[in-house]
C-alpha cells in the first residue's frame, strides 16, 4: 500500500485539461490488500481529473506496459479512439 500512497500528487491533476487514460495492476507482489482497496485508492487520487478513465490490468505485476504489452496496447488504442466516450465512464468498476 506504500507504493500506492507514498507520493500523491493529486493535488495538481485537476489542471489536466483534456481526457487522461489511466491503468493500473490489480494485485501488489507482497501485498496483502484486495481489489476493491485498491480501486478505492486510484479512485482517491484520481477524484481531481474530471475526465479520465481508468482500466486495471488483472495480469501485470509492475510495469503495466511491460507486463501485459497486448492488453495496455488495447486499451490505450480504445482509449485514444475515443477520449471523450471513455471518459463518460470513469471505469471504477470492483467486479470483474
């Protein structure tokens, strides 16, 4: 929970002005914490940014680009299709 919690720096995020694409891992190596605490943090720090969406890969353990290169590179091209339309849903979503 550290890594998640160590550096915010939410306080600045709202001056993002177009739509921001945000990814995320669902499990952290070592952590004892579920998916639902952890999308509660991301939905924490990402409250600022009016329009953003976010995706939790459910297969990457560190490097979200490294780890699960097919899965990033789809949502990022559905993300950059449609800014607007994914921002519509904020993509907080606890059940998978």
């Amino acid at each position: 929970m550290t890594g998640l919690r160590g550096i915010d720096h939410a306080h600045g995020l709202g001056i993002a002005p177009g739509g921001t694409g945000c990814f995320g891992l669902a499990e952290l190596p070592g952590a004892q914490i579920d998916r639902a605490t952890v999308l509660g943090v991301f939905r924490e720090q990402f409250a600022a940014l009016s329009r953003m969406h976010f995706e939790m890969s459910e297969t990457a353990r560190h490097f979200v680009m490294f780890d699960d290169l097919p899965w990033f590179t789809a949502e990022l091209d559905r993300f950059l299709a449609d800014p607007d339309a994914a921002a519509r849903d904020r993509g907080f979503t606890a059940a998978r």
